[in-house]
C-alpha cells in the first residue's frame, strides 16, 4: 500500500469557513496549529536568501521613508538598524516541512494554491499596508506580529508614489489581531491589511491564486480555433428582415454571429483549457531514472486531473493526457503528496507514468 506523510490540519470548521469567511470575511483561528513548530530559524532563511536561484527581497523603512532590495542579498544586509523584513518566496519548493503546510487546507481546491512565502521581521519590522489579489492564510511561526485589517481596495485605491512597491497611501484600521505561534490570520482578496513585528517573528504566508478570466478566455478561445475549420462561415437566415436600412448592423444580425460564436466553443469545448492554464508554470524536476523503486510528486509540480465520461484528463505543468478512469486513484494519491511503492508502480498505466515522468511532476525517492 502507498506510505502516507504525517497529516497537518488547521483546528477549525472547513465547512462553517467556506459557507461563511472563504473570499467574503477575515477570519482569526486562534490555535490553529496548537503542536506546531516553526521548521525554519531566521538563520535558515537568511541562508536561502542568499541563493542565486531563490526568490527573496529585503523591505525596509526608515526616516527616509520605504526600500526594496532584491535578492539574492549577501550577509551584510542584515546588518542594519532600520525596521526591516526578510521575505523569500516558494520555500515549499526548497524545504519539504514547509510544502507539508499545504495539508492544512486540503478541503480547498488543490489547483488553487500557489506557493509558501517565508518572512522574517525584526520588532517593528514589516512590509507596509497594502492588499494582495489572492486568497492568504497568514501562518504564524514564531514571535508575535499584530495585524491591522482596513478597507477593500481595487486598482482605483490610492497607492503611495514608489518605484518598487505598491503600498496604500491611505490606511484606516477596521480590524485589529495580534497572532502568537500557530496563530492562522485568513485575510480575502482585495482587503487591506498590514502587518508589523512585536517581537522578531517569522511567518508562513500560504497563497492561492485565481486564474485570470483573460487567461482562461484566452485559451478557451485558441483551443476552439484550433478545432474550428477556417473556411466555415457565418450563417445569417433569419436575422436578414426586409427592407433593411442601408447599412445597418441590427440587434438580430449581432445577435445571430453572439450565437454562432458561443455554440461554436460549446460544440468544440473538450474542457482542456481550464485544466492547462492552471497547472502551467510548475517546476519541472528530471525525469527519475529508470529503474526507481518509489516515486512521488516534485514539490514544484502542479498536477491536476478530471474525470470526463469514462477517461480521465491528467493535466501536469500545463500540459494534458487522456487515460482510463482507472488512474484516478493514483492521481488522487499523488495530489494527497503519498509516495507510490513498488507495487503500485506496477499497476500505473504505463502512459501515465511516461507522461508525468517526462513532464517534471515525479521525483524518486531512493
């Protein structure tokens, strides 16, 4: 049987948050992680900051008002007497404790996650007020840091005059909560919120996006042209009334070609564009080597699947395959982060396997 990691929960009611709080209210879950510990020190993540291939950056503020540096920074950086704040983002790709958090909110869709962003402030330190355009469970590690909740904010909200950040010009406190370790703040998209460190603190930032409607739109629509035969032209029949009006376009001429369109996408909509768009831009691990006794999905990979009729649509890193409905119960195993054992890669279809392998979503294990 497939060996399964040691599941991590948030202590609250899922259901009570998505009836109640999911993309509508905050929501302070005191305790939520009562037994957690923080798997990273400051050290740790000041050390990954340092990586060339690490997303971090380094916000500061002082008399003269706010600075970005961008990673990757170098030791004497944090050598300073400014309010500062260390921020790295995708460590669930460098540390597997960190990715583990992810467990915490499996009742969410799992294609909507985006990554884990680590912070570390020193007492006053903090990032400014400002508003995100995703979904954030804010995760506290260690120390104490208070957050002030505001307004909701669009791209209307004025904004402070800077190059590098995009801070709030205006903050009024609506809300207020200081989160002590394995205190869980979930602030919605587009509310203001800013935080600043009472004592030197770390947080877990646990991001999930949406897909922009322009992206899906996007592929929706190249997919349709891709089936869609060039030389088929718009019918008109009923929409043409006599006597017309020398060059008038009619509400029933627009529409007739509003129609053709939509049934054009219905009749060719095979559902893949969804699938596609959400699970591009994963990271891509090599292929495991051949003969490799245990598998497991790579951190970075963004793995997804439908059950369509019969078959099932796996999507991996923007890519798609058709199998036998069969696979569901290995995808499902893969996207619950369980290790696939000697035996079951024995039942894996073989296309299957092929396919996730080539696409950078399996790591081996021994």
């Amino acid at each position: 049987m497939s060996v399964s990691k040691s599941l991590l929960t948030f202590q609250f009611d899922e259901q009570e948050f998505l009836e109640c709080y999911w993309q509508r209210h905050p929501l302070l879950i005191k305790g939520a992680l009562p037994n957690w510990q923080s798997p990273l020190s400051p050290e740790e993540l000041g050390g990954l900051a340092l990586e060339d291939d690490a997303d971090s950056r380094l916000i500061s503020k002082s008399k003269n008002g706010w600075a970005l540096k961008q990673g990757p920074l170098i030791p004497t950086d944090f050598q300073r007497s400014d309010d500062w704040t260390l921020l790295v983002n995708g460590v669930d790709s460098w540390v597997p404790e960190v990715a583990s958090l992810k467990q915490c909110l499996r009742f969410l869709p799992q294609w909507r996650f985006d990554d884990i962003m680590v912070s570390y402030a020193v007492t006053e330190g903090g990032v400014g007020p400002h508003f995100d355009r995703y979904d954030v469970f804010l995760v506290q590690g260690t120390g104490r840091r208070k957050w002030r909740l505001g307004e909701w904010c669009d791209d209307d909200t004025p904004r402070i005059k800077h190059e590098d950040l995009n801070l709030l010009q205006n903050f009024e406190t609506s809300q207020e909560y200081v989160l002590e370790a394995g205190d869980v703040l979930y602030v919605p998209p587009g509310m203001a919120h800013w935080g600043i460190a009472e004592t030197p603190c770390m947080t877990y930032s646990l991001g999930f996006r949406a897909p922009a409607i322009a992206a899906l739109l996007a592929r929706w629509t190249d997919k349709t042209l891709e089936g869609l035969d060039p030389e088929l032209l718009l019918e008109d029949r009923a929409s043409v009334t006599n006597p017309p009006r020398p060059g008038e376009i009619t509400s029933a001429h627009w529409d007739n070609a509003r129609e053709a369109i939509q049934n054009s996408m219905a009749a060719l909509d095979d559902g893949s564009w969804l699938g596609e768009v959400v699970t591009e831009n994963g990271e891509c691990a090599p292929p495991p080597h051949e003969h490799a006794r245990a598998l497991c999905l790579h951190t970075g990979a963004r793995l997804a699947w439908q059950a369509i009729d019969d078959q099932c649509c796996v999507y991996a890193n923007g890519e798609m395959l058709r199998v036998p409905i069969a696979s569901q119960t290995v995808l499902e195993r893969l996207c619950s982060d369980e290790t696939l054992t000697p035996e079951e890669l024995a039942s894996v279809h073989p296309e299957l396997l092929s396919f996730l392998s080539m696409s950078g979503a399996l790591v081996s294990l021994d």
